[in-house]
C-alpha cells in the first residue's frame, strides 16, 4: 500500500489520509485560496467577521481548514452570484 494512502475501517478500500486534505496555520489557507501568503488577513477576516464566513476551525491556536470545505465553499458564493 502507498504511504499516503490508507484503508478504510470497514471496507478495506483505499482512501486519502485527512492530512492531505488539511490545511493548518492562516498562511497556507491563504496560499491554497488567495495564492499568496501575504493574504493571511482576508484569511481571519472571512473566518470571523465576513457576512458569509468561511470554513475553517481552531486547532488549540492555529487556524485550520480543510481543502474539500473551502472549495465546497467557493462553488457556493460563485452559485450565489
């Protein structure tokens, strides 16, 4: 079997580990939605003080989100629009 890669509980079925699917710390949300890390502010602000907020959670201090959720979340607002 692949390191990245693992099986289910049950099914024995190959499926992604959830550490390829999170993103910890403002700064890499911030590249994954905004492409650059200097976008770290819009990253707090959509998280906490946005009319429409984005996905994200708190892990102890660090801001995390998963890539799944945040791009569920954009095809929202572009269905919204």
């Amino acid at each position: 079997m692949q390191e990245h890669l693992r099986a289910g509980p049950a099914t024995g079925e190959v499926c992604p580990t959830l550490a390829d699917d999170l993103l910890r710390g403002a700064d890499a949300i911030a590249i994954f939605v905004f492409g650059d890390a200097k976008a770290r502010r819009k990253v707090y602000y959509y998280a906490g003080e946005a009319k429409v907020r984005m996905p994200t959670f708190r892990m102890g201090n660090v801001i995390c989100a998963r890539k799944s959720r945040l791009l569920d979340w954009i095809e929202q607002q572009e269905a919204a629009q």
